[in-house]
C-alpha cells in the first residue's frame, strides 16, 4: 500500500517544489508571489483547453487551430509526440503554449497522464482533438454557445462529406439540415 505523505526521491528538493495538487497556470518557480496570481473565484476560470498530440509536419496546421482558441483567450496545450518543441518557436503564441514532450506516445496516452481532473477543474470546456482537423470555418466561441443552448456535454465537429474523404463513421457525417444532430 502506497503511502501519499511519503514523497520518496523529494527529499532533496527545494521546499515548495511538491504539491499535493497541480494546475496549468504558468509561472515561474523563484517568484512565490506568482502564486498570487492564479484565479481563486470561479467567475475567473478558463473558459476552455485546446489539447492536442502534434508533429512539426502538422504546424502549418495546428497554427491555424491555436490562433482561433488563443484569440478567444483560451489555454493551448500541445503534446509533442515526435519530441521536437524547438521547430515551434517561430510562432508568435508558442510562448503562450503548453509545451509536453513524450516521443512516440499517442494522444490517449497524454490525456490519461497530463489531462488529470484536478487539473483540469479550472476549464468548463476541453477540446482533445487531431492535429489534422480542418479548421477553417470554425469559431470556437459559437461551437461552444451551441453546445451549452443544445445542453451537449461530449461533442465532436461533423465532418463533411463533400471535403473530406477519409470518414470512418457515418454518425460522423454533418446533417446540413440541423444545427447538431445525436
């Protein structure tokens, strides 16, 4: 039986280093006023996580992605999966970014380690998508104003079937005749 107030390999750590709990806000580890900083009222959350499994020969892509939730001043995480975060410097919002690096893993994997609830309490909404989503008529903030007037929980974007080819479901296939369809 595992003892949670014995922190094996902590010991030589500096003092405030291990938390019993975790969140995604960033700040640096030498400014404990930093901490001041973190949203304590539920009227400040975030509204929403863009979470996503990446390789460089998708950033074109996921650039379009991010900048359409950053602009909506939402969190962006990006799970490195080929190990290379340096080739993503050269966008203006990586800073902005999460960065998680972990080669050859797959998007589920992430998810189960990084998207813990406690840590992601704060966001009342979590977008884990491809990198290879198509995006370009999509806004982030109307997707979110229908799911929340449908009262829809778990949703995924339908895909058309006049530009993509490559559909695996049909329950995945937009009804243009509805705004959502089940």
């Amino acid at each position: 039986r595992w003892n949670w107030n014995r922190r094996t390999g902590a010991e030589g750590l500096p003092r405030g280093i291990v938390q019993t709990s975790s969140d995604m806000f960033l700040r640096p580890l030498w400014d404990p006023a930093a901490n001041r900083a973190i949203p304590k009222n539920k009227n400040d959350r975030h509204k929403a996580l863009l979470a996503m499994a990446v390789g460089i020969s998708q950033m074109q892509n996921v650039d379009v992605m991010a900048r359409k939730f950053l602009n909506e001043s939402y969190t962006v995480m990006l799970f490195h999966y080929d190990g290379n975060v340096d080739g993503w410097r050269s966008l203006e919002w990586s800073d902005k970014a999460i960065h998680i690096v972990a080669p050859n893993q797959t998007k589920w994997w992430f998810a189960k380690r990084f998207l813990h609830p406690s840590v992601v309490a704060i966001y009342d909404f979590i977008f884990l998508w491809d990198e290879d989503l198509g995006v370009e008529n999509f806004d982030p903030r109307r997707y979110i104003d229908i799911m929340v007037s449908e009262g829809l929980e778990i949703t995924q974007p339908a895909l058309d079937p006049d530009l993509s080819t490559d559909i695996h479901h049909r329950i995945t296939i937009r009804n243009k005749m509805t705004k959502v369809h089940r």
